[in-house]
C-alpha cells in the first residue's frame, strides 16, 4: 500500500463522475432534472420510466428496485459480439425492470438511478461516459489518477501495471481475485463504465473535487448555488437524499457531529468522502473492506467512530 495506490472507489462514481457532470451540465443549461426522460430523449424509455425525471433517479425517489442482481442471471463475460452491444443489452434489461414503489413518495437507495443517469448522459454526448468524465471533469482539475477501466477500451490512463491498483474480492463469481478491474458486478456487466461505480481514484485526487465543493467560488468550475442546490435534502422524508449525494442521518456513516449542510457518500468497497462546509473540513477515507470477502462487516463500525475522533480532535 502507498499513496498512489488506486483504489476501486465503487459508488463514489456517482458523485466523483455521474452527479459532478449533472451539476456542470445543469449549470450550463444542457439539462434539466425536472424535465421528464420522455422527453428528453422521446421514444427510447418504456412507458413506466418515460414520466421520470434525473433528480428523481438521483436521489432516489424514482420507484426503481433497490438492487438487481445480474449476475445471478448473466455469466461475467457479454456473449454479444461487440462492447456496445453487451451494454445496451445490459440497459435494455435494466429499463425492463418493474417499479416498486410511487415515484417521489419514498427514499430507497437503487443504483438503477444513477445507472440510467450515466446513459442518458453518453446518449446526449454520443460518448461514453469514461471519455466524457476525462474530457469535462478530470482533465479539467488535472486528476491523472482518476479514470475508468473499460474493459475493451480502456483510456490510455487507465492501462496500468495491476500492482498499482488495491486488490478488491476474491470473487466467486468471476473465480479470481479482482484487481485493477470494477468489482461491482453490474458495472463489469456494463464493461466496466457505468454511472454508479467503476471510477478507480487516489487520495489525492480526491482531494482536489473534495477541496472545489467545499469552496466552489474559489475554483469557479460550479458556482455555489448549484452546489448548494444539489446537496440539500430533497424530501422531507427518513434518509432523505440530495441529489445524488447523502446526507447525515443518525446512526449514519458519518458519525454524529456533522452540519446540517455536510454531504457526501460511501463506496461498498470501503471508501468514502465527507464534506462539510460549516466546519472547513473534508475527510476522505479509502479502504479495502472487502478484500478478501464481503462477509467481513466489522469496517461499518469503523467508519463513523473514525468521523466523530476526526472532528472532535479539531474541535
């Protein structure tokens, strides 16, 4: 282990990658979350999803089940000929899939949300969401540690010797133990690019989007009130989210001290990312929780006492 070790960041993808290019885009008037997907791009979501919108699947209020497990149905490996086909196959299996509550009436974390967001956004780019990630976000701060591994077409950036990467699980799944590819099994089933994991990172690079959110009106990349927009509660609900991003709940992850502006996220691999603008403060921890199983779960205690002695040391 050494600074520049890149870990599997897993769901910091949702908001290191697929929300940050949401806020930028929304900024920019290239988006709207409100507006309905069907219109958006008409004809291409069947008539349960049509009437959803981005802020809905990003903060996961959108009715979508909280987890579909692909890979109870799928080998590891796509048998479509091409890349591009394996992920449409993947999409098409997704956007089939029955809601399972009224959307905006309930918080249930789904990574189905962010999945469709990173879609919609390589289909409104015509670019994959790798290439699009490198050219508007990490280019631009230049992260060079930061990137996805395509599986078939991986970045120049992202073709590193596999003793640069954290080992992640001994998968039973793929028979081996996973190193310097994305260790969630859907995103490996969307070829290792999808909008709800596959970002490989360092501490260091995090550091840099952690410092620009933190203070946005000193990086001028997103002015404030769009961060504010997108790190507030958006329902008056238990485990309400933001959009995109979490929020302190008791009990939560992120100990028992944070504002009532703090945001962030976690990553099942064990990593996280914590930003809380009332205290200066932001703290990123990355970890290799599931190394060599999941079944290993003494880590989740681990995290918000770490949060508390962190901000409590400060004072």
């Amino acid at each position: 282990m050494a600074e520049s070790t890149l870990f599997d960041v897993a769901s910091l993808t949702k908001v290191s990658a697929t929300v940050l290019l949401v806020m930028k885009h929304t900024e920019q008037g290239r988006l709207d979350i409100d507006t309905p997907l069907g219109e958006i791009l008409p004809s291409y979501y069947p008539p349960d999803k049509s009437a959803l919108t981005v802020r809905q699947l990003l903060s996961h209020t959108a009715g979508l089940p909280a987890e579909v497990r692909l890979r109870e149905q799928l080998a590891p490996e796509p048998l479509c000929p091409t890349s591009g086909d394996a992920r449409d196959s993947i999409i098409k299996r997704l956007l089939a899939s029955a809601p399972e509550y009224e959307p905006g009436t309930d918080v249930k974390y789904s990574d189905q949300g962010p999945i469709l967001v990173g879609d919609l956004l390589e289909k409104l780019a015509g670019d994959s969401l790798d290439r699009l990630c490198e050219r508007e976000i990490f280019s631009v701060f230049g992260l060079a540690d930061t990137f996805f591994v395509h599986l078939d077409n991986p970045l120049p950036k992202a073709r590193r010797p596999p003793e640069s990467f954290a080992a992640t699980e001994d998968c039973p799944w793929r028979d081996r133990v996973v190193v310097g590819q994305v260790h969630d099994e859907n995103a490996y089933l969307l070829r290792g690019v999808a909008g709800h994991a596959g970002l490989f990172s360092t501490a260091a690079d995090l550091s840099v989007l952690a410092r620009m959110l933190l203070n946005p009106a000193a990086h001028g990349y997103l002015h404030p009130d769009t961060v504010r927009h997108f790190t507030k509660s958006q329902l008056d609900l238990p485990g309400a989210r933001a959009v995109g991003w979490m929020k302190a709940v008791a009990g939560g992850p992120f100990g028992d001290c944070s504002s009532p502006t703090a945001f962030g996220h976690t990553g099942f691999t064990g990593t996280s990312i914590w930003i809380d603008p009332e205290k200066d403060l932001y703290v990123i921890l990355l970890t290799n929780r599931i190394h060599p199983s999941r079944q290993n779960r003494e880590f989740l205690q681990f995290r918000p006492h770490l949060h508390n002695i962190i901000v409590m040391a400060l004072g």
